[in-house]
C-alpha cells in the first residue's frame, strides 16, 4: 500500500514528459551531421510513441528516467560533435532544386 | 523630457542642453503633448482626435496560414484535399499532443523562430500557429 501510494505520487505530469519531448528534438537540430540529427530525431518520435499508452504510473516514471538519461547523452555528444563538424553539409541538407 | 498621453511613444531627447531639438523616435496618435523644456514647462496641447492612419490587423497573412496548414497536412499525413483551414484544430485533425509538438518544431524550422515552451502549450487551431508566427517574425525583425 505504501508502494503503491510512493508510486501514485510520483507519477509524472503530461506536461513534464511534452517538455522532454520537445527538449530531445531540440537537442536532435545541434547536431552538425544530418544523420545523427535524422536519427535523434526518429529515436526519440517512436520511443515516445511506443510508450504512448502507458498507464502505471511507474514504469511511466521510468521511462521518463530512461529519457533524461538520454537527452544528458544527447546534449554532451551534440557539444562534442559540434567541436568536429564537418566542414561539407550533408546533400539532404543543402537548400537546391536537383533536376536528375 | 515630454509626455504624451495616449498610445506608444517613445522619445529621446539629445544631450546637449541649450538646444533641445526634441526628434521623437515613433509617435502614433497622440492625444495630448506636454513638454518641459529646462525645467519650463509649457502648458499641454490637446490634439484633435483623428482616425488612425494604419489598422492594426489581428490576422495573420494568407500565405503564413497555407505554410501551416502544409505542415500540419503532413505532419498527420492528411490527403491534399481535406479541408485544414485557419479554424481547424488540431485534435479535431486527429493530433495529439506529441503531433502538436512536432508540428510546433516543424514551424520553427520552417520559419526559423523559436517558441517558447508556455506559448507552445496554448496553441491548439491554425490560426493561433499562424498568428503567433507572425508575432514572432516581428519580433526578430524589429
């Protein structure tokens, strides 16, 4: 009972697991390589998506965990990308009409 | 150095103290002036009420809600035909919120804003999007 009531009071709010979503995509765009953008960006749209009716407060709580933990990652490895960037973009990222 | 009252108006007043060539940065329809000049202060001029010369619209620009409703047709992989107007709503659309969160994103890579996270919540129809977008734009610009 006292587990249960632990976990009812820790069930996190619609709101706080928007905010990691919108913080992830926007983690995904410091990305100077559009494949690790793309990816970032596609890793987190079907997680989020897969876990979208979860109904236990805990393992809502620990997926939302399992985001943070992941959004800290992305944020170092977007700043340490962003010290090697490569020089060239990426051809789906250059802003031209290509006639094949 | 002056004070209008009425709508938005901002002076600056240069530093040179015997002239005081005051050259008002933006003034819109003021109703009454008073200046003081060195500590005189003139008695206050009362302007005649005049129509505005400029309307202030409220709606954002055709082309700026048919960039939006793309995006949002898109992003919910509607049919070109269906109708998304500047009245549709989201959910009424068949978004829910991780949908209207990455249809926000998506405005701010096309327009290139950025939205903030309280604003970003409160947007639920077209023509929000679409207004806050031009807010945004203005902003940046100005």
């Amino acid at each position: 009972m006292a587990f249960s009531a632990y976990a009812a009071a820790t069930r996190p709010s619609k709101a706080e697991v928007l905010s990691l979503f919108r913080s992830l995509l926007r983690t995904a765009r410091q990305f100077p390589d559009y494949n690790i953008k793309a990816y970032t960006k596609r890793r987190t749209i079907d997680g989020f998506r897969h876990n979208q009716n979860l109904s236990d407060p805990s393992s809502i709580a620990s997926a939302l965990s399992d985001g943070k933990a992941q959004l800290e990652i992305a944020r170092r490895q977007a700043i340490v990308h962003s010290l090697y960037a490569p020089s060239v973009r990426s051809i789906m990222e250059t802003n031209s009409e290509l006639t094949c | 150095m002056a004070s209008f009252t009425a709508t938005s108006i901002s002076m600056t007043s240069l530093s040179t103290p015997f002239k005081q060539p005051l050259v008002p940065s933006r003034i819109s329809s003021p109703n009454s002036v008073s200046l003081s000049i060195r500590g005189r202060t003139f008695p206050s001029i009362t302007l005649q009420p005049r129509v505005p010369r400029f309307q202030v619209t409220c709606a954002a620009k055709p082309e700026t809600v048919q960039k939006v409703c793309d995006i949002v047709k898109k992003q919910l992989a509607l049919s070109d035909e269906s109708p998304v107007t500047g009245e549709s709503k989201f959910s009424a659309l068949g978004a829910d919120s991780l949908d209207t969160v990455e249809i926000v994103m998506g405005l701010e890579e096309e327009f290139g804003i950025s939205v903030e996270e309280e604003s970003a919540q409160t947007i639920t129809t077209v023509q929000e999007a679409a207004d806050m977008i031009e807010d945004l734009l203005e902003n940046k610009s100005a």
